[in-house]
C-alpha cells in the first residue's frame, strides 16, 4: 500500500500511525526525542491489543500491525518512500514553520503534508514556505485510533490535488472526512463544541443548573441520537415537512434564546437556498415517517447497549 | 403504586403512559378527542412490543404494562385518586392556562400538575391559577419513552415539596433529572440544541462546509463521546489537570472563535467559584488517568456497537 511518514510520537501520533497501519499501510515514525519514541511503541502495544479485545481489529492481526510501524532515527530516513506526511508537533506557529520548511525540503514532490493541529490555520505558517501548495491542514479527534472523524482544512493556496489526495487516503483509512471549504478558526468540530460550552457555561454560571445535571442534558439526551445522527439531520426528522418545516416552526423560538454571536444567521434563507433541497435528496419527506422508526430502533439498540455496557458512576 | 393522570393522548402522553406503566403505576389517560385516545392505546402496543424486542423491557411484562394504561372519559375519573398529573396539551398559552385551570379545580390538594411543554414556563400561565404553588414544568425529550432525561423546570410561586415530589417520582420511573434553580426560555436542553445549531446553521450558510460533513462532526465525532459522558466532564479529562486546566489552555481560544452571545460569560471565573471543586469531588485530578482509560474502553465499546448495529445509508 505504500508508506506514511508520522512526524511526532506524542499520543496523536501514536493515534495515527495505528490508523495506519490498521489500513495496511507502512509506518514510518520520528521523534526529536528518542525517548519519547520508545515509549510510543510500547503505548501502541497496549492501544492495539486494546481493540483487539474490543473487537476493532481482528486479534490475529494485531502483531501484524504493530510490526507495520517503525521508528526511525532520521527525517530523512522517515521521509524516504512516504506518500504522506502527517505532522504532530507542538502548537506554536513558530515551530510549525520550522518543521514544515524541513519536511518540505526533505519530502519528495507533491506528497501532501497535513497537519494534526487543532488550533492553527496552515496558512498562518506556510505562506512564504515554496511548498505551500501541498500544505493542509487535517485535524483528527482525539483520540485519533477510536473516534472516524477528520477535519480537512486547504489553506488558500492548497492544490485541489492536495486535498483530495488527502481525502482518499483518510477514506482508504476508514475516517469520516469533514472537507472545508475554506479556513476558519477551530475548523469546524471545536467551533460546534465552543458553542455548546458556551452556552453550557452561561446556564452553570447564572446558577441555572448544575454541571452535574448539565451533563444529564446531553448524555442522557441530545447525546444519544448524536452518536449515530448528526444535529442537522435530527432536525430534518423532527417534524413532518423536514427541515424547511422545523426551521419554520422553530427558528423564531430559537432566536428568541439570544444565544447566537451572529445576528445575520438567518435559518430560513439557508434553508431555503441549499438545505431543503440537500435534505430532500437524502431523506425525501414522503420517507420521514421510516426514516423517524429507524431513528427510534437506532436509539433502542443504543439504549440496550448503554444497559449491558455498564456505566461505572465515578465518571459518568 | 399509585395512580397518575395523564392528559393529551398524542405522542408525548403516549410516552409518559409507557413511562409510568413500566415503573409499575396506574396510568390514566384523558383527551378531548375519544379517537385520538383510542389511536393511542394501538400506538402504545407497538412502542411497548419494540421496547420488548430490544430487551428493554422483559417481554412476559408487556402485557401486564399495557394492562396498566386505561383511558378514561371525563376529566373527572382521569383525575380520581391521581398523586400525580401530567399535562400534554397544545402549545399556546391560552390552552395551557384554561387546562391547568380545571385540573387545578378537580385534583386533590398538593398533587402536582406538570406540563411537558417545551417551550413555554409554567409562570406565563399559572400566576392566577389558585394552586400555582403545584405547577411546574416536567419537559421531556422526544421519544419520551426512549430518552431518559426530563428537565423540572419551577415557576417562581412552585412548593420546593412540589418540585421533590415530582423528582422523586421522575427517579422512580429510572429517568435521569435535569432540575432547573429558575425558569429561563428554552430551558437547558433546548438552549444547548440551539447554540449548536446556531453555529452550525453559521457555518453551512457561509459554505464553509456542507450540511451532510457538518453532521458527521458530531455523529462520527463529538457525539460519539457525548453518548455516555456530559460535555463538562468530557473537558474535565481533556487536560491532565482537570477542567481549571482545560479552562486555563482553551478559554482564550474558544472566545477568539466568536460564538457565544454574552461576552459577560468569564469561564476562569465560573471553573473558580465552583465547577473545580465540584470536578474534583466527582474526579478527582489524581484518578483523571484511570478514568480517560475507562472512558476510551465505553468509547471502544460503543464502536463496537455502532458497528454491529449496522447503519442504513439511507438515514446516516
């Protein structure tokens, strides 16, 4: 399949030389530490054998996986063959810069190199550096090895070839890409999860709620339907006419709250310019009635696992 | 048991009926309309032989669970020897306040008459009511059979007794409590379900990203971890030192983003005051290791799940 260079052997690293390997790639690993990269090893023995208990990995192959990743004492010998450089550094545009300016220099043409930041546009270090077009961003959750998600994130000047390189190799991996148009600050996962701490934090500081009973709000409720359907799709099946109709019935109330930074937001032309027609291309309204029982069977089968999976009340 | 009443045979009431029969009550139902009431009784069967399909309840107890759920034709004999009354009438104050006023006349003293509204508090339409001291908002999330947290939501004038009573009760019935101190409009999990999709509604109509990858952020990221652990507790064990720590790295950065409304809402402060003590009583820093461990094998677990219980691309 080929080789991928991780630069970096701190716990995103690690998360994402199993991802991987998992896909059958080479992995080629480097730390300015050589330290920092024998204890990845042996952190990744213990991540491996974990899925494999979990089933997440068949545990026949885990030595097989384990035995794809490599650390090597060189960038240059990291970078030899690679046909993708995922970087893990600090987050420090600084240092970005240098290490980039490095791997750019070493790295064989038009191989992508993408970094693990969750905070710093591409664009911020990479502008002056000759290689910038392949350049990116692509950002994981942590912790990479468990949760699919991946926001791709092209700087103004990233090739398009850059981007969908990017894009089929995370697919190739098994991760769920969320591709952005353009930058903006915290992509789009941290901005959707500031906004709920926002919020949570005005309602915990008012003397509202508790924490403790916050948590309740979303982890035994708004959380489960998340974890297999995500919010604007909930809404669509949230009243009968879809989308359109929950935005009308709805919007105004939502308004009202006076949660929101941006005032300009307008649900109701957003709708009616792209999502109503997105939404009925996926789940056309005259299917809402199924798609709202294979919702509630979803959220039995999610219920029943919650159940037997049983919760351990120190940190639930 | 004992006897509850619940008014308004729709698919809130439905799912309170199913509720309360499962935790062993009688349940009363009332509607102005006898067919709605008879559609309900068919409807509940269903709801209970699925729950009995996926192992929620045993499925010798249906039967006897359906058995509990009679409707009845006046207001008077729905109300008879109820301890407790659950409201599921039209949303509009109007209606709310011309209800709340008879069940107020006809029920025994002291039981509490509670409204699933979800959108409007108990003040706006009890003030004159002469037992507004039992009024108050019970405001479960749809289905209300399926999700476990219910929000009680007190008007200024609701007995501190009234809100024990109908606590105690919601545990009785295994449902997990969100006990609001106040009223404020949109309660706590509409508020939160609304600064999400404030931003997300943001970032579709900038095109920054599309509806279908923006879903995927939380159903493939974000909601994966919310499904079992709360927001707050999540932040808790993403800093080696617990939420002060988290607050301390990352609050200058959500800020930055621009998202909430109230530039008042000082994190530092909040963590200070009270939520590092309450995290530190719940997790102490010291067990923030053991209990990532225990959060990455639910994590695990509920991959596991997920792909078990195969998804139907249809509504994914």
């Amino acid at each position: 399949m080929g080789k991928i260079a991780v630069i970096g052997c701190g716990l995103i690293g690690q998360g994402w030389a199993s991802v991987f390997a998992q896909a059958g790639y080479d992995v080629a690993m480097y730390d300015t530490s050589s330290q920092a990269a024998d204890r990845a090893i042996v952190s990744m023995q213990t991540r491996i054998s974990d899925m494999a208990e979990f089933d997440l990995i068949a545990a026949a192959d885990a030595p097989m996986i384990l035995n794809r990743i490599k650390i090597r004492p060189s960038i240059e010998q990291t970078l030899d063959g690679a046909v993708y450089i995922q970087e893990n550094g600090p987050e420090c545009v600084d240092t970005k810069k240098k290490i980039t300016e490095t791997l750019d220099a070493v790295a064989d043409e038009n191989v992508p190199i993408a970094s693990s930041t969750s905070g710093i546009s591409a664009s911020r270090y990479c502008e002056n550096i000759s290689g910038r077009h392949r350049c990116l961003v692509v950002h994981p959750i942590n912790p990479p090895h468990l949760i699919p998600a991946v926001e791709i994130v092209p700087t103004p000047w990233t090739a398009p070839e850059i981007v969908s390189a990017a894009k089929d190799l995370m697919i190739r991996c098994r991760r769920e890409t969320i591709v952005l148009k353009e930058e903006i600050d915290g992509f789009v996962v941290n901005r959707l999860q500031g906004a709920l701490l926002e919020e949570a934090f005005n309602l915990v500081g008012k003397g509202i709620v508790s924490a403790e009973d916050l948590d309740k709000a979303i982890c035994d409720g708004l959380g489960l339907r998340w974890s297999f359907m995500g919010p604007m799709q909930t809404i669509h099946l949230n009243a009968p006419g879809g989308i359109a109709q929950y935005v009308e019935r709805y919007a105004k109330m939502y308004r009202d709250f006076g949660i929101g930074a941006n005032d300009a937001t307008d649900w109701t032309s957003i709708v009616n310019d792209t999502l109503q027609d997105e939404f009925e291309n996926k789940t056309p309204v005259a299917e809402i009635p199924d798609a709202q029982l294979h919702r509630d069977r979803k959220l039995m089968a999610l219920l029943r696992h919650k159940a037997q999976d049983a919760p351990d009340p120190s940190i639930i």
